[in-house]
C-alpha cells in the first residue's frame, strides 16, 4: 500500500492550513459565498440541500485499517456517525459545520489522506478495479499505473482548470470491474503479440447528459509513454473542449464531434511535440512504486480447504453468502470478500462508524489490515484465508454487514438524489429501498440471479443509470416525481448505454412495472442467461410491453 513521501505531506500540510484561512474569511464575512465556491471545491467541500458535503479522496479505492479507524473517528466527530460510500470509489460526509472543516481536513493529514480534487474542473480521483493485486486475471497489479496517475495529476497546474471535470479509470483485467469505457480516459494493462506490458487507451467515455461510450485511440501505448501520451490528450482537450456550454464541455462531446480519427491526429500531432523524457518516469521511479504494492505475506495453503468445505455443507446461509459475496482469489487457499452495503434498512453505500471500526478490526485479523471500496457502494476485505471464512461471516453477521446479495437485484448503486443533492430532480433513495423490499425474499432473488438496477436522482447520472441491465431516472415535472426506464446498459467489457422504454412513472408504479419485467424474464429466460443476456436476445419490445401493460 502506497504511502506518502515528503512531497505528498507537504502539498497537503500547505493545502489544510490555506484552506484553515480561507474559512475564516468565508466565516467573518471578507468572502462572500460566490467568491468562497471555487475555493471550498478545490478542496472537496460541496454545499448539499441541508448543509455542507465533504468528499473524501480514496485512491484507487484502497485503505488501511488504520485510515478506516480514522474515518469513523470523524464520523462521529464531525458527522452523524456515518459516512457514504460513492461510485468513483470515495467517502463522503453529510452533515459538517463549515467552522469545523479544516480540523476535519487536518485529521485526514494525519492519516495520510485529503479531500482536494474530488470535486472542480479538474482530474478527478484515479479509480480502479477493486480486485486489484488478488485477482487471478489480470495481467499485473494495476494499482502502480493508478498511483503514477495519482501523483501526475495532483495539483498539475496545467490541468487544474479543464473545461470540465475529468475522470480516470486503470484496469489489467479483461473482465472489467472499473468501467472504464464510461470514462474520460480509460486504461486496460495489456500485452502486445511479442509479450511486453503496455496500455491500450479508450478516450471519450462518460455518462451525465450525453452517455457516450469511450473509443480507443491508441491500442498499444509502451509503458514508457503512458504520462506524456496522457499529456498530450489532456493538452488537446485543455486547448479545444468547450468552455462555452458546461453541459458540452466533456471531453465526450469533443471527440464525438471531431471523430476519433481526427482526434487522434490531433494528440499524435501535439505528442510528437513534447519532449517525452522530461516527463517519462524512469523505471527506477516505475520500480520504487510498484514496491509499496508487493504481494502481503500469503501462507502456503491448500485451495478448499476440508474445513471450510464442510462448514459450506452444514450452514445454508454460510453457504449462500460464499456462492454470492466470495471471489476467487490468485492465491491458493484465499478468497476475496465482498461487503455488501445494501441492507433494506439504509440508503445504498452507507456505513455507519462502528461498522467501519468493525471492518477495520477484521481486517486486521484476516486480511492483514487492507480494504477496499467499489464503485458498486461496497466494500472488500481482498486476502483473506478460506479457513477464516466462516468465522469471518459470523463476525459480520454481528455487524449487520453480511447480506448475501452481491451482483444481484438488491445490489443497488443509487445516489443520494433529493434527500441530499442541491442538484437532484428527483428522490433516489427511497425508490432503491422500495425496489430492495419488493425483491427481498431471498429464493426469489437467487432465481433472478445477476441483475444491476442503478438509480440516479437528477441527469447528471451519478447513480451509472445508463449503465444499469435496468436503470432509472428521477426527474420532474409541475412538482410531481416521476422515473424514467432504461434497459440494457451494461457496465462490463461489453459496455453499453441503455435505451429509454418511454414515458415516466411514479414510485408506486415504477416498482409494480420492474416486477413484471423480471417475472418475463424469468419465464422467458434461455438456459444460463442473465437478464441482460435475455433482454439482448429478445430485444426491447416484449419487455416494454410488459413494463406499459394497462
């Protein structure tokens, strides 16, 4: 796990003790709230329906137990003892006084952690797959290329006014866990014919308005050249990308409408003119970072162990949470473990602090003090013995941290719509609890099988809605609520933006309408197919006329 340099302390040192400044002069009236705005989310600070909003950096999604410990602390301290886990892998907090906000900013210093760039025109925290390091398919560990990332673009001073906000996903699997065709920029570790690592470079993704999916401009980028290759798009992007119209300036809609061939000249162009070894890093820096991800210190096991098969054998609910939540680990004798977030009795993605204080403390137990955040709004314990697994699951049970619903219909990601969000038209999280109670019995959800709903309050897509198998837009009209359907997204390799069925419907009616989408699709499923699969093999129509049945 990556830890700071001297470098990093003091850029964040300098950055709470200026924003310390800027609050009390926001405070005392010297700085108006116009004036105070660009200020506040520079550092992730965001003024919500009720009171402020601070966003949390999580790189990568990857976190000590010791900065999970810390981010309860502050819950509690200057929250209401929870904090939410958001789809670009981040916390964030709903209820700080602004008084209190630099202090906040100080404890995360002191665990190695801040919340500047997770909001503003600017490149916004490197995501990741968040089986990274455990997983058996991918080709290396992508978190290095993430981190590199991480440190390129903090505080770049070229990039710190883009047109728009800008967004980087880092896989090296080919079965993708990061979205990153949804992206500004998405890169996938890959290997050429002759066997060297390299980046195949997707640009122009992202969701929000205009759901657009990435194209690759370069299919096979050297190691090497993967910051001056990003330099130049970004240069390219920084220079054409409108400034105009914010609902336009998306690096999407600049790509769209010049064409990736053009576009491509265009970064080919402005690469050829830069001076890549002035800022190429060397493969001793490359090396000196990979270092700090070096695999834990595994035992030597067997895979399955008797133990855990029997216990598999004897404990139906055991068994269960391991076929939904349990992933295959690269190293004989571990798995990866998946922590749903999703309970009916709380909005998606909410952890409360003694939950996270829990988490810590197991995983200091069992998956040598490492934890993980999804975009999907969970979290991961990535190594941790198949033995442990069943006092693990008794552990978490305590905790109410062990529904087995991982990749299934009540495995939703939502955003916190109108119950938060300034920008929201719509409420969000009560329509993912109402669709999480219809489907709760848990034989009916095991037929169903994988499913993702996703849910955004406004059309600024936070929820991934256009990415859902089926998802759901809230909007608004004369004061009425109302949902919009989309089917067929998929936020997988196969990426894909999904069609709008037709007009709107209220909660009530919204619910009623996906059950009998689901109840098709279970009577017309072919063998082995998910939802997506059926509805891609049937198309749109059968489906619609069952969601419009009078």
């Amino acid at each position: 796990m990556y830890r700071y340099d001297e470098f990093d302390a003091q850029i964040v040192a300098e950055r709470v003790a200026q924003f310390r400044r800027q609050v009390e002069r926001r405070l005392d009236g010297r700085l108006s709230e116009a004036e105070f705005r660009p200020l506040r989310l520079m550092n992730g600070l965001y003024l919500q329906l009720h009171a402020y909003m601070m966003r949390v950096a999580i790189p990568y999604g990857t976190l000590s137990s010791r900065q999970l410990r810390q981010l309860a602390m502050i819950a509690d301290k200057y929250d209401k003892g929870y904090g939410h886990i958001t789809t670009r892998q981040n916390i964030q907090y709903n209820w700080p006084e602004l008084i209190d906000v630099p202090d906040l900013l100080n404890d995360l210093a002191e665990v190695e952690m801040h919340g500047f760039q997770t909001s503003g025109n600017c490149i916004r925290n490197v995501t990741s797959d968040p089986y990274a390091g455990a997983t058996a398919d991918e080709i290396e560990d992508p978190r290095p290329t993430a981190e590199l990332l991480r440190q390129w673009s903090t505080l770049h001073p070229e990039f710190a006014f883009l047109p728009r906000k800008f967004k980087i996903a880092v896989t090296a699997s080919p079965n993708d866990r990061a979205v990153i065709k949804a992206h500004d920029i998405g890169i996938e570790i890959v290997k050429n014919d002759d066997g060297d690592v390299g980046y195949h470079i997707i640009v122009g993704g992202g969701l929000g308005r205009t759901p657009i999916i990435g194209q690759t401009v370069r299919a096979f980028l050297p190691r090497e050249e993967l910051l001056p290759y990003l330099e130049a798009i970004l240069r390219v992007y920084n220079r054409f990308g409108r400034r105009d119209n914010k609902y336009k300036a998306r690096i999407k809609i600049l790509v769209t409408e010049t064409g990736i061939e053009e576009f491509t000249r265009m970064v080919d162009e402005e690469y050829a003119q830069l001076k890549p070894l002035d800022i190429a890093v060397s493969p001793e820096e490359v090396a000196r970072i990979t270092a700090y991800f070096a695999d834990p210190d595994y035992e030597t096991l067997d895979n399955e162990p008797k133990a855990y098969l029997s216990e598999i054998a004897s404990n139906r609910d055991f068994a269960l949470w391991v076929d939904s939540n349990i992933a295959a680990h690269k190293q004989a004798g571990y798995a990866i473990v998946n922590i749903s977030l999703k309970p009916l009795d709380r909005a998606p993605g909410d952890i409360t602090s003694a939950q996270m204080r829990k988490v810590a403390d197991l995983a200091d137990e069992y998956s040598f003090g490492e934890i993980r955040t999804t975009h999907q709004q969970n979290m991961i314990l990535p190594h941790v013995k198949q033995s442990d697994l069943p006092v693990l699951f008794k552990e978490l049970q305590k905790a109410g941290l062990a529904e087995d619903n991982i990749g299934m219909i009540t495995d939703i990601i939502c955003c916190p719509g109108m119950d938060f969000c300034a920008l929201a038209t719509a409420r969000s999280i009560p329509v993912s609890q109402a669709i999480a109670e219809r489907f709760s019995d848990p034989e009916r959800e095991r037929a169903i099988g994988e499913m993702q709903i996703k849910i955004s309050g406004c059309i600024n897509a936070c929820g991934h809605h256009h990415v859902g198998h089926i998802g759901i837009l809230g909007l608004e009209k004369a004061g009425v609520e109302f949902y919009q359907v989309k089917l067929g997204g998929d936020a997988s390799e196969n990426a894909a933006v999904g069609k709008v069925t037709g007009p709107g419907f209220s909660q009530e009616e919204l619910v009623d309408g996906i059950e009998r989408m689901v109840d098709f699709y279970l009577d017309q499923r072919g063998e082995g197919e998910r939802f997506i699969d059926t509805y891609n093999r049937l198309g749109m129509e059968p489906f619609k006329e069952v969601l419009y049945v009078d």
